[in-house]
C-alpha cells in the first residue's frame, strides 16, 4: 500500500527542482505526515555498536535532515537511529542553487551542498527541545567553509553537543567544502583526532558521558593511502567508522549530460564503489571496529550486501529518493529474513561473512 502511494506521489515530486522536493519531504515530517511504524523490531535485528544498543541497523544518512528538525519522525518511521547534520559552528548558505541533481537513469543524485544549514545554536535549540524523546540521535559535525582553524570547528560542536548526542560523527569527507578532505591525510587526520578526543576526555573528566566518536570517510581515498589512514584511525581509538560519503567518480553513468555536473555522487552508481572500501576497512581493522556502511542501499538485497561486506549499522539517503519510505520496512523485513539463515537468528552474525570476496574487487567494478 505504501509503496504504491510512493508511486502515485512520485511524478508530482519529481516535477519540482530536487532540493525544494527535499525541503518539501521535510516540512511533510515536520507536519507529522509520514507512515508510522508500529510494530517492536525483532530480536534478530538488534545489534550492539559503540556501547549504545539499536533495535535495528537501519538509519537516514547525514544530510537529509541537516539542522535536525524531524529525528523523531525518521525514529518513528522505524528507523533504528537518527543523524542530524552536517552542521557547521556558523550557519552558512552553501553554494549556489541548482546545487543538487537527480540522474533518474541511473537511480543517482549529484549535490554540491556545501555544508548549508542553520549553525550550531539553532540545532541546540531544537535538541534541547526533544531531549526528553529518547532514541539514537547522533550529530554529525562539521567546519565553516572559511574557518582558519578547520579541527577547532569540530572541537566546538563536540563540545557544544556532548550532552545531547547519542554518538559523534566527524565528517572530513564532503567534496563539496574547500580543503576537507585534506583532513583525511594521515598527518592532519592525526592532528584534528588529537584534539578532538582530547576534547572528549576533559568532557569526561569534568562529569559529562564518554560519547562515541565516528569518522566519515570518503570512497575516494587512493588504495595505497587507505591502511595508513585507518592505522591512524585505529591508533587514536575511535569508536567507528563510516563507509562512506558521496564519490567524484562518474563511472558507469548513463545520463552524460548531468554526469558533468560538479559535485559528490550518490545512489546506485556508489554501491559497487562504497562495499568494496567498506570490506577494505573491514579487513584492515581486522573487524575489531564498527563500521557503518554508506552508499547505493536501494533494496534489502543491497542492505544484505553492506553487512556481509563488513557493516554493522546502515544508512540511507538517496535510495529513498527513488525507493520511498516503504524501503525501511523492505530493508527490515529482508535483514530479518537474512538473520533467519543464521545459526544464532542475529543480523549481526552477517558482519563480514563475505569481507574477503568484496575487498578483493577493483574499485570500477
């Protein structure tokens, strides 16, 4: 029934520009008009990750809801967890509009956002205001285009938000902000790690709960630069690691045209890409670490994928763009036929079953 009302709606969306489609899906949650899930999770969902407990794997990536105005209607839509983001210590306007692309096609989105939202203090507010809600909400955080000090920006929303965030994600992976991905550089990934977790232990220190930390990395990261990233990574103990963030990579696409619009791919066209680094890190980390798998989830099918190439948790954007909100519950339904297979009936058993095969294939597919 969902699926086909998705359907129905999709032409009408689709004939608006994408990102007011996008603030339009928004203001429909903020609304309260979304399918609800009413049903508890199944056990064989559950999974244990960075000492917090999800009822499911199943999350809406960073970027859909920016300045965290709808984390409980994406909890209610029976989500496992929430992430708000990128959001930056100064609110900023982004790059110019048209800044986002849809490549129907290929089931793709092109975006060169740029970190646009509403600053730290408006997202505080709203956190603040849920605060009593419960549910995983992490944050994801982010540094002002034109910020001298890129790290200090990610100390400052660490601190700001440490009491209200359910985990840290530390987003050094947008192709869309002048000189981030530098970040990802062993030497300044140390640097900015240093102080980051620094930061953390004299939040500790001082009372506050020990929150996890993530870092996002992008699909990009040449084959030879990976294991002395995530040596690094490992070295300064965070608490997990997601795989990934929209790639420069064009291959494969069929709509030329829109192909050449600047920007970081997501959709389909990423999944092939995306699992074959998850597994890379998954091997690297010798799978001691929890990794969240990003990119080209449109079906329990692909959701399947993620988990036996190295994930523990899942997040989704753009497949719902295509898919609509009826994708969660297929997601969920296919992870808990999955889990049936298993000797111990658990999702989580399938972390990493297929490591070896996915890290083993080029990178073009």
């Amino acid at each position: 029934m969902l699926s086909a009302l998705f359907h129905l709606a999709k032409p009408v969306l689709f004939s608006f520009e994408a990102e007011q489609a996008h603030e339009m899906s928004l203001k429909a949650l903020e609304s309260g008009v979304y399918p609800r899930d009413l049903v508890a999770d199944s056990p064989s969902l559950a999974v244990e990750a960075f000492g917090l407990r999800f009822s499911n794997p199943v999350g809406i990536a960073a970027g859909y809801d920016k300045d965290g105005r709808v984390p409980d209607a994406i909890l209610g839509m029976g989500c496992g967890f929430a992430e708000i983001g990128t959001v930056t210590p100064r609110p900023q306007e982004g790059n110019p509009r048209p800044r986002v692309f849809r490549l129907v096609s290929d089931k793709a989105v092109i975006n060169r956002l740029g970190f646009n939202n509403g600053g730290h203090d408006a997202a505080l507010r709203r956190l603040e205001a849920r605060s009593a809600k419960g549910g995983i909400v992490g944050v994801n955080i982010g540094a002002n285009k034109d910020t001298d000090d890129k790290a200090a920006d990610y100390v400052a929303g660490l601190r700001l938000f440490n009491p209200l965030a359910s985990y840290f994600t530390v987003n050094i992976s947008s192709p869309n902000t002048p000189g981030l991905r530098d970040l990802q550089a062993p030497a300044a990934l140390d640097d900015l790690l240093r102080r980051v977790m620094a930061a953390r232990e004299e939040l500790v220190q001082g009372g506050g709960p020990r929150r996890p930390v993530i870092v996002k990395i992008a699909p990009d990261i040449a084959e030879a630069d990976l294991p002395a990233i995530v040596e690094r990574l490992v070295a300064r103990a965070v608490d997990g690691i997601a795989v990934s963030n929209t790639t420069l990579s064009r291959a494969g696409l069929t709509d030329a045209e829109r192909a050449k619009e600047a920007g970081g791919l997501s959709g389909a066209p990423l999944f092939h890409r995306s699992t074959v680094v998850l597994a890379r890190v998954y091997q690297l980390t010798e799978g001691k670490i929890p990794l969240i798998g990003i990119g080209g989830i449109t079906s329990p099918e692909t959701a399947v994928q993620k988990i036996e190439a190295g994930a523990t948790l899942l997040q989704l954007y753009t497949g719902l763009i295509y898919e609509g909100p009826g994708l969660v519950p297929r997601i969920k339904h296919g992870l808990q036929a999955a889990a049936r297979r298993t000797a111990g009936n658990s999702i989580a058993m399938l972390t990493g079953v297929r490591a070896t095969e996915w890290a083993g294939k080029s990178l073009e597919g």
